[in-house]
C-alpha cells in the first residue's frame, strides 16, 4: 500500500535530515555542503504531503472503512 510506504518514507526523511544537520553542524559545514537546504525541503514536503502519523491514519480509517 503506498501510505505504507510514504509514512516509512517520512519517518526516515525526518530522521535523516535532523541527524544530518546535527552532524554537519557539529563540525561547522552545515552551509557549506548544502544541509540546510535539504532539511528546508524535507519540512516542506512534511507539511505540504503529511507526515507519518498522518498517513499512518489514512491508512487506518481506509481499513476501517473497508471493514465495516
């Protein structure tokens, strides 16, 4: 199923990018390879697409729906 999917896909991208930022940060090249920009568009997609929690409830009330 594709919420499946965007909601793992989300939950990485969240964790990748914070994590990414924190350690490029760490030793100062945070602007300099770019990072930030990474980070900015992951946060975009989270809002514009939904994050995890949000698919994870799609999914839910779809199998819900489907069920009764």
């Amino acid at each position: 199923m594709a919420d499946t999917a965007k909601s793992a896909a989300s939950d990485m991208a969240v964790f990748s990018s914070s994590h990414a930022v924190q350690f490029h940060g760490g030793i100062g090249y945070t602007w300099e390879c770019f990072v930030h920009l990474f980070f900015k568009r992951q946060m975009h997609n989270h809002i514009l697409y939904g994050d995890g929690k949000y698919q994870r409830a799609k999914l839910a009330e779809m199998l819900i729906d489907s069920a009764a």
